[in-house]
C-alpha cells in the first residue's frame, strides 16, 4: 500500500468534515498500525501477471449452501409499517422536484405512523415512533409544518409527545459518508450512533431530507453511492427500522417525472424496495377535469416508481396543498387528500343516448371532429350536457368527452365529403349505439 492508496491520507483521525454532528472516525484496527512502506525482500517478481496464491487451509468455507428450507408457515412475514411504502430492514425513495410538497406530505405520513390515524386514506400497519432528519430547512419551518398539520387533522400533543422525533437547522449536518481523491470513507461511527439511539427511543421509521445532504460524494458515481447507501442499509439491519429518503429529480422537459428522473447514480433506486415519484398536475389533466389554474398549482400526483415488494398502484393518487392559519397568524401549506372531478360527472347513460339521437338526426358531415372547426361536434354537444366551451377548461373537458366516446364506440369518426371545402373531412357520426338495457 501506498499513501496515495490510503483514503484516510491528509485526514485527521477525528475529522468533523464540514461540521458533521458524528464526526469521522478511522477504524480503531487501522489506528495503531503505522504505514511503513514495503520491504525490498517483501517484494516479488511475478513474471506472467496476477497468481492466484494457495488457498489458506484454515479457512472454514461452506458454502454454497444446499437449500433445505420448505415451512411456509414458518416465514417472517413482511413488517410494513405505512401502506406499500415503508417496510423495517428497508430503505425507500421519495423523489420530485423542489417545492411541490414532498416534504409536507412525508410529515403528514410520520404524523399517521406517530398515531395509527390514516391521515391520507394510506393503512398504517404498525403504530410506531418516527424520527424525521431534515437537513434542508430550518428548525422553526419545520416546526410551523408540523403544528399546522397537526391542527389541520385534530392531533393533540400527547398523541404525540415522546413518539416524534425532530432533527433540522441548518446547522444540523450528518454525513454516512465522503470522498476523496483516493477513495470513499464511511462513516461508520454514525452508523453506530444512529443505530444506539433507534434502539433506545424504539423508533420505527427514519425520515432523511434530503438524501444529498446526507453524504460528501459524487452523486454521478455509483460505486460511491453504493457505499452511502451500504451505510444507511447497515443502520436498518441493525435497527430493522424503515428509512425514508427524500430525493430530487433532474430537470426534464415538460414531461412528467418518472423512477428515471431521479437525480444522479442509479445504485441508489437499484438499492430501494419502494420508490415513489411525484407530479405536479400536468395543465392537460387539469383543463380535462375542469380543474381551474389557481387550483392546479396546489394538486400533485404521487405515483409508484418502484415497488418490487407489492403491487403497483391500480389508480393514480393525488394530493393537494391546503392552507392552514396557525395562531401566530401565518399561513402554512399542509398536505390533505384531494379527488380529482371525474371527466364524465354528471352524465348519464341515458344523457349518452340522447347524444346518439341528436347527431343521429344532423345531416352527415355537419359535426366535425376538428375541435378547431366552427362546426366542432363539441360545441353542440356542451349546450346539451351544460359544459361551456367557450372557455378553455370546458373546451378541453369536452374534447376529451368526446375523443372517449370514439375510443368506446359510442361515437366514430368518418370522412364525409364537404361541399364548401371541396374535399372530405373527418365528422363525428354514431358509433354502436346504447342498449335499451344499458340506459
């Protein structure tokens, strides 16, 4: 070994590195073997590349292993503490973008794991204490987000007094570890902190805010990453708590964010048994629903990105941010459930028949399928159904009413041959039409 192979090389024994509350420290093992270099009658010539040496006789190898395990009944079963996100011994992902409401929603989760209230709708399997680390925001941020959602759900302190836990300031630093130019260094001194205090308060979850603050390494590097993640992997197995890390997602172009978007080394997702992704609502889905652009900028979408231990989500679930007024006066953004409007509210099957007959009864060609024409199919139908497309959400609901119907059957579209333009153009006729059953 050489000093430029020592990662520990130009640290000092007890780096704090960038004020870490658990300093770096060397392994003691490594403390009192003092670096000489090698001997020259220690040194071999080896003349066609790497040798394989001579096995150590002592070495009590069994494996492989033969499998020999057949009690199903026997099996520890999966311990998930909150819906199919967070499971004790594994490490979970929530990423966005910035300033969506990421880390409100996480601590209206802890909030539900605190109290085995589902706050969200989402089931809390197991009542348990949560520590949230929040290396981002200040300490009083944190503190308005937790008292405004506690009073926006009806939570009393002793609900929970002595089962949250709160780390943030930005003066509060925790690093798993950093990277120098001669290799990465875990902090395994923290790891071993960290798993003392899990024990002693019995917490069940550990909430990281934001994952980039948690270590000093390239976050592009895989094999660096790896190791951040091997160090917050070793504090659930010495804990079998569950932790969450919040992560960021690069910039894309309009689209949404998917388990791809997440932000830097692909280890980190490679190591997570859940992932999830959040959207804001996109304008599309907004104007489709009749949801207003005020409103829109409150409501995102939280989707499944990864969750190889349970199934995917069958339907999408969504969230809003909602105001609450502490009694200091301010204004605070808390998480809630939000539905959002079905594209078909207020229509019937029997209010679909009617349709057939209407257009049934236009001469061919005069409903066009262009929602651009002056004609549009969609105009004449909004009268009837009481959606206004003279403005832009109920324009877009009611072209996608109408592009649904197509997709069914219930209506299609065919080239009729326009006198006026000269040429065939696509018009809305009736597709299969509605059973007397149906209606």
């Amino acid at each position: 070994m050489t000093v430029a192979d020592d990662p520990w090389a130009g640290m000092g024994l007890d780096d704090e590195t960038s004020g870490n509350v658990v300093r770096f420290q060397r392994p003691v093992e490594m403390d009192d073997v003092p670096f000489a270099p090698p001997r020259e009658e220690d040194m071999q010539f080896v003349p066609d590349g790497p040798q394989l040496e001579e096995p150590d006789e002592g070495l009590n190898v069994s494996w492989p292993t033969a499998y020999d395990f057949f009690d199903e009944a026997s099996l520890k079963p999966r311990q998930w503490i909150y819906g199919k996100h967070y499971l004790r011994s594994f490490v979970s992902v929530l990423a966005s973008a910035g300033g969506i409401g990421k880390t409100s929603m996480q601590i209206v989760e802890a909030l539900a794991i605190c109290t085995g209230r589902p706050l969200l709708g989402e089931q809390v399997h197991e009542r348990s204490n949560v520590w949230i680390i929040n290396l981002e925001d200040p300490l009083e941020e944190m503190r308005r987000r937790v008292l405004a959602a506690m009073k926006h759900y009806g939570i009393r302190p002793d609900e929970v007094r002595g089962k949250l836990f709160l780390d943030a300031g930005r003066d509060f630093r925790i690093k798993f570890a950093t990277q120098t130019r001669d290799g990465v260094i875990p902090n395994a001194a923290l790891v071993a902190h960290m798993v003392e205090k899990i024990r002693e308060h019995n917490i069940g979850i550990v909430f990281v805010d934001p994952f980039v603050s948690a270590h000093e390494v390239n976050e592009n590097d895989n094999g660096a990453i790896n190791e951040v993640v091997s160090q917050i992997r070793d504090v659930a197995d010495g804990t079998e708590c569950s932790i969450g890390l919040v992560h960021h997602i690069r910039k894309g172009n309009g689209d949404d964010a998917t388990i791809d978007s997440v932000r830097g080394a692909g280890s980190l997702i490679g190591a997570a048994r859940a992932a999830r992704v959040i959207n804001r609502v996109s304008e599309a889905d907004a104007l489709k629903l009749g949801v207003d652009d005020f409103e829109a900028k409150s409501i995102f979408r939280v989707d499944d990105g990864k969750a190889n231990l349970a199934p995917p989500a069958d339907r999408a679930v969504w969230r809003k941010m909602q105001g609450v007024q502490l009694d200091n006066g301010e204004w605070v953004g808390v998480c809630v459930v939000h539905e959002m409007p079905d594209m078909f509210e207020g229509i019937s099957v029997k209010d679909t028949y009617r349709i057939q007959r209407l257009i049934a009864e236009r001469d061919p060609g005069s409903l066009k399928a262009n929602v651009q024409a002056k004609a549009w199919v969609g105009h004449m139908l909004g009268a009837e159904l009481g959606i206004d497309t003279s403005d832009k959400a109920g324009r877009a609901r009611m072209s996608h009413i109408v592009n649904a119907w197509v997709k069914s059957g219930v209506l299609k579209i065919e080239h009729v041959f326009d006198g006026r333009q000269g040429r065939e153009v696509p018009s809305i006729v009736v597709g299969e039409w509605v059973h007397n059953d149906e209606i």
